[in-house]
C-alpha cells in the first residue's frame, strides 16, 4: 500500500517491481525482449534489450534501452531511453520513446491521445514493450517525436529505411564500404 | 417634503435591518436622491425594466447544491433509480434532463454504458437479498422496494461477489489474507479488484493533480466505469474529498448555459439568467451586476459593462487591439520603400529628392522614380501623373485611409477609459477639500455629496463613450450610424462640460452656484447617457444596426 513518505512509496515501487521481473523472467515476452534491473542493488533502472521486428527495416538489430522509474511507480509512468538513440519517428533525438501509454495520465504533451490510451497504474513494463514493438513497426507520424524523422518517413520512405538499416549495421558493428 | 424624505429614509432603514445582503449598494444611492429630490436621476433605482435588459438572479454555492439536489431527486422519482445513478446520469448529460429521458426511454442499457454506468444485466451480481441496483434500473416501472438500505455503504453494496482465496493488488502487489479482502480491497460493479490504499491513491491524484471530478473511471485501463460520488468520499481523505466536490460544483455551473461565475476575483456568486442564450447574443447586451457591487456580462463574462456593444463585437475589437497588424498598417501607411535595395524608410522633414542612407540610390519621394529623371525642375515633381507612380500611390493612400479610421476610433476609446481613471483620481483629491468645507464651514455632508454623484455619472458615461467608439468602428455609413453618432457626440459633448465643470476650484463663497450648475449638469449627462444606451440597445432589437462584420 502507498504511505505519503517517499520511502514507503519507493518500497512499494520495489515490490511491484520485483513481481514484474520474476513474472518477465518467468514468461519471456515473445522471445524478442528481455527485460531486467541493471543491478539488484536499485530496481528504479532497468535495461530492456529488444529484438527488430521481423519485416520492418529494424529486422536483425537488437536495440538496448534504459527504463528509468520514478519513486512513485506505479502510479506514474516510468521512461524508456534507448542507448544509442534510434532513428525513429517517435523516439526523441536523445533516445527517449514517446507514445502514449507511457505518458502520465494528466500531461499530453502534443495534445493527441484520449485519456484511455495513457499511462495507468495496471500498466507495466510488459504491456509498455510490447507497445514499443508494435511502434517499431508501425511509426505514428501524426504525433511524432523526431520531427525530421517524421518528415524522412513521409516524404520519402525508401531513404527513411536506408538510413535505418545503415544504423542497424553499424549497431552490430557490420561495417559496409559506403562510398 | 423633507419630512417625507426623512421618513423613507428611516423605513429604508429600518428594513435594511431584516434584509441587509439584499442591496448595500442601491440603499446607499438612492438615499442622497431622496433628499435632494432634485431631478431625481431614475438610473439607480430598480427602474421598470427595458425591453433590452434581462431579469437575472445572483445565486450562493449553497443555492447551486440545491439546484443541483433538486434536479437529482426529480430524475430520481421519475426513472426510478438510486439517487447516485441520476446524479452520473444528469452529469453525462451535462444536466440536461429532456434529453437524459429521451435517451433512457428510449434504450436504458446504452444511456446507462455511455455514462459509465454498470450494464443493466448481469445475474451473477445479485447478492443474495438485496436487489442491486441494475436490475432495478432496467425495469424502472417497478416499485423500488429497497433502493434505500441505509444498512450498506455505497460500497459494500457495489461489491461484486468476493474473490476465494488471498488476493494480491495488481498495483502495489501487497498481498491481502482472504479475511482482509472486504475490509481492506476494493472493486467497482466492474469487478476489477485493487486495495484500498492503492484507489485513495489514484482518486487523489486524479482529483488534486489533474483536476477531474465528473469523469473519473475505474483505475484498470480501458474500463469505463465511473467511479461513484460516494465511493470516492469513501476512499480519500476529506481534504480531497472537499476539493473533489468543489470541482464537481464547478463543472456543473460551467456545464448549465443559464449560470455562470462572477468572474470577478474573490466572488463567489453565480448567476442565473435564462434569457441570454448564446443565439440571442445578437441582438442583447446582458449586463448584470453581481452581489459583490461589480458588473459583468452574462454573454461573454466581461469584467465589466460592455454595453452598448454586442459581445461579439467586443471580442473582435479586443483582439484587433492587441494585434500586432496594425504595426505592420503603420508601417504601410507611413513608410516607404527604397525602390532598389528595399529598406523602409519613414520621411520625416526636407524636400522630396530622397538619398537612401543604405544604398546611396537617389529617388524622389512624391513618384518614387529614380531622381535622375526629374532634370533640373529640383524639388517638384512634375512627373505625377505617370502610371507606375498613380498605381503605388492609389494602393498607399487605400491602407493609410484605413489606419486613420481605426486609430480615430482606438484614440477615443482609449482616451475615454484614460479620462475615466483621471477622473476618479481627480475625485479623491476633490473629496479631501470637500470633507475640510465639511468640517469648516457651515455645510452639511448631504450638500457636498453632488460632486460625488456627479463623478460618478461621468465615469458611467465614459465607459459607455468609450464602447460606443468601439460599436461606431464596426458600423456601415448610412443614416442610422449618423443618428448613432449625434446621440455620441450629445452625450460626449455634455460629458466633457461636467467634466470640465468638476475640475473648477470649490470655493466656499461660490459653492451654492457651483452646486447648482453641477447638480443640473449631472441630470443632463445621465438623460443624455440613458437616451444613447436605449437607442442603442433597442436598435438591437428592431435590428437597425447595419454591421461591417458578420454577427
């Protein structure tokens, strides 16, 4: 249960916390993320390893990405910030993911989504990932974070997935002579 | 006569006593004209009401809580249904109660989902005796044998049957002994179950950070279920609880067309005024004035009197005031252009062979063609009528035409509300001498109070001035707008006179004379206000007012 000082609330951030990654370790999410505490020591970091969709330009990379928990958790949400920052019309220059769900119920940023799409407290990292990877798949452009990004994927598609198989690549550490 | 006076007054008085909220500030006006009885100005006095003006009442929060219980209770008896389903009800259908029973005659089960509302069949919630309330709701022609059991909490009879065995709060992840279930979780007809801690939680934060009062759902995403009034006092602390309520009295008054808050700081009235409907904004000015002695518009909640303009009109007028294309107008109607490297140049003195400080290009000022041209004939243009010079010239006198007008009427408008705040300034130092003549001499209070009546008709009239400058811009040229700015000009010209006479110096020996002049004076400014107002606001009604804008 939530007290009003910050320690019980972390420690019930912790227990929530220690119940979604016994049940994620439990029962892997489609085999294409892993997710899991960087240390033992603080549960509020995480690190989420996610596997391109297959499909999508993003196939074959596997993307690192830091879940950063507020104190509060669950009641607001946590933030995802993928390491190095991927090219992606939702995901902010330095890294950071935007969609929806991930926004706390009061603020709306762009002003686009209905309350029910948001973050609420029966969320968790499962549904927050799995969210992502259907983002991979499928950029929302009508609220985006990249906005050149946005305007890569609009205009002129073929280039958008070009430049992002190139950083697939060479987040695998293929290097290709490009002339 | 005076004895007559004098009688009324102490009635008035007297009644004061039994009903002093009702009208401070009338009692305190009407009281000198009594005395005075000198052309008793009518204007302060609950006058007969005009064809223009709207009856309205000044409600206290108390009297919107009973409105709104009434409201509820009738819903309640005509559909049959706790008193909470038609408060969500009424509230869904932001308190419009025709449309509310059309929509529940007409498919109870969708009226009931859309507001949130439990489905009204499921037999697996029946507990046991007690008939719950959605069964109740889709027969409502059934007698509502035990709707009211004043045994069970809201809450527990919302409770839909108890899990077997501990149950763990899918938020917190606190486990709860199967003992504890009741006593310590919580779950909506929707059943979806999460501890009590864990429900204050969230409701507080919905209700403190984000300010959600009517509309608050179940905390499981995608579930629409609004969580209940007294559920929610239930679950968090009366602190919130306080503040929840507060807001769903706000949304209520802000939902009703009829009502509005003053909108002044620090009051907490609210109007009732059912005869300013958005669509009649057209052709009434609804100003009111509120317990707390400021004046408002019901229309557009204008802090003060806008009158005689409509609200429309004013909303125009305000944002092109605050706009900044009448810079760019400015710069059009004052500045040119160097015909070859395009600088704006404003011309401020000196004879017509311009020198470009930037480029050197030397051009004349009156065609704009290069100065070469102009031989030997210095200083005239004798090239005037040439057609590239005729076509920049017709398009520049177009747009300064335009800025001239609407600065002809903004300097007025401005100046009348400047002259307004002077004059109330002026008073102050006025009422100071006033009080010494009082103290000094032989004069009693009653007979220095005319400068005081008179200052106040000169800022009531300025402020009227001020909009009418305002109506005047927007006005089409024909016979009625000059009829229009007769009774403007009259009514401005006997303005200024008074304002002029109130800045004479009061001497004791001329004060007789003075307050003569003054007192005649102020009786002339408030026939001349009334005259243009009535004019003004009839022509509404008798739809003689011929807009350059769409209203």
């Amino acid at each position: 249960m939530f007290g009003s000082n910050p320690r019980a609330q972390s420690s019930t951030a912790t227990r929530r916390l220690m119940k979604e990654y016994r049940d994620i370790t439990a029962d892997p999410l489609q085999d294409s993320i892993t997710a899991g505490p960087i240390s033992e020591d603080n549960m509020l970091e995480w690190e989420a390893l996610i596997q391109g969709p297959e499909g999508t330009p993003y196939e074959g990379g596997i993307f690192s990405a830091k879940l950063i928990f507020p104190p509060d958790y669950p009641l607001n949400p946590f933030k995802m910030i993928f390491e190095p920052p991927l090219l992606h019309p939702n995901i902010y220059p330095n890294g950071e993911v935007c969609i929806s769900i991930l926004h706390a119920p009061g603020d709306d940023p762009l002003r686009y989504e209905s309350a029910s799409e948001r973050w609420s407290p029966v969320q968790g990292v499962r549904s927050v990932l799995l969210s992502v990877l259907s983002m991979l798949a499928e950029p929302n452009i009508e609220s985006g974070a990249n906005v050149e990004c946005c305007k890569l994927y609009r205009d002129n598609k073929q280039e958008f997935e070009r430049q992002v198989r190139e950083q697939v690549k060479s987040l695998l550490g293929i290097t290709e002579n490009t002339e | 006569m005076s004895s007559d006076g004098e009688d009324y007054y102490y009635e008035d008085d007297y009644d004061e006593g039994s009903m002093d909220q009702d009208s401070p500030v009338s009692e305190g006006m009407s009281e000198p004209d009594i005395v005075y009885d000198v052309m008793s100005p009518t204007a302060d006095e609950p006058a007969p009401k005009k064809p223009y003006d709207v009856s309205y009442k000044v409600r206290t929060l108390q009297e919107i809580i009973n409105m709104q219980s009434k409201e509820v209770r009738k819903i309640q008896t005509l559909l049959e249904m706790p008193a909470s389903t038609a408060t969500i009800l009424l509230r869904h259908y932001q308190w419009n109660s025709e449309k509310l029973q059309e929509q529940f005659w007409n498919d109870p089960a969708a009226a009931l989902l859309s507001a949130g509302l439990s489905p009204p069949v499921s037999p697996s919630t029946r507990t046991g005796p007690l008939p719950p309330s959605p069964s109740l709701l889709i027969s409502p022609r059934r007698p509502t044998r035990s709707s009211h059991n004043p045994a069970l909490s809201p809450v527990k009879r919302s409770r839909a049957p108890q899990p077997s065995g501990p149950f763990e709060c899918p938020v917190c992840c606190m486990e709860f002994a199967k003992e504890d279930v009741v006593k310590e979780t919580f779950a909506l007809g929707c059943r979806h179950r999460f501890c009590r801690g864990c429900w204050a939680e969230y409701l507080t934060g919905k209700i403190r950070s984000e300010g959600e009062s009517s509309r608050i759902q179940c905390m499981e995403s995608g579930c629409e279920r609004i969580v209940r009034e007294e559920i929610i006092d239930e679950l968090v602390p009366a602190g919130v609880s306080k503040r929840y309520h507060n807001l769903l009295n706000m949304a209520f008054v802000a939902d009703a067309p009829n009502l509005r808050w003053c909108p002044h700081p620090d009051c907490e009235y609210i109007i009732e005024c059912t005869q300013a409907p958005p669509r009649m904004l057209n052709q009434l000015v609804p100003t009111v004035e509120c317990n707390c002695g400021r004046q408002l518009c019901f229309g557009c909640g204008y802090l003060s009197s806008h009158r005689p303009v409509l609200c429309k009109i004013v909303r125009l007028w305000e944002r092109k005031c605050a706009d900044d294309s009448e810079t760019a107008n400015w710069l059009q109607a004052n500045t040119k252009e160097c015909s070859k490297c395009q600088s704006t140049i404003e011309k401020n003195g000196g004879c017509n062979h311009m020198t470009c400080k930037k480029c050197k290009y030397e051009f004349c000022w009156v065609c704009m063609g290069p100065w070469s041209e102009h031989g030997t004939s210095w200083y005239q243009c004798n090239r005037f009528d040439e057609k590239s010079g005729v076509n920049a010239r017709d398009a520049q006198a177009k747009s300064r035409a335009s800025l001239e007008r609407y600065l002809h009427y903004f300097n007025r408008w401005a100046n009348h509300e400047h002259s307004a705040k002077l004059d109330a300034e002026f008073y102050k130092n006025t009422e100071k001498k006033m009080e010494q003549m009082q103290n000094s001499g032989n004069l009693s209070w009653i007979e220095v109070q005319f400068a005081k009546q008179a200052v106040e008709t000169v800022i009531k009239a300025r402020i009227t001035l001020k909009w009418s400058y305002c109506m005047a811009f927007y006005l089409k040229r024909n016979n009625m707008t000059e009829l229009f700015e007769d009774n403007q000009r009259d009514l401005e010209r006997a303005v200024e006179n008074l304002g002029f006479a109130l800045e004479q110096n009061i001497e004791p020996d001329s004060i007789a004379q003075l307050r003569q002049d003054i007192t005649n004076q102020t009786a002339y400014v408030q026939k001349r206000h009334e005259i243009l107002m009535d004019d003004t606001l009839k022509g509404y009604l008798e739809r003689r007012w011929d807009f350059s804008v769409d209203i």
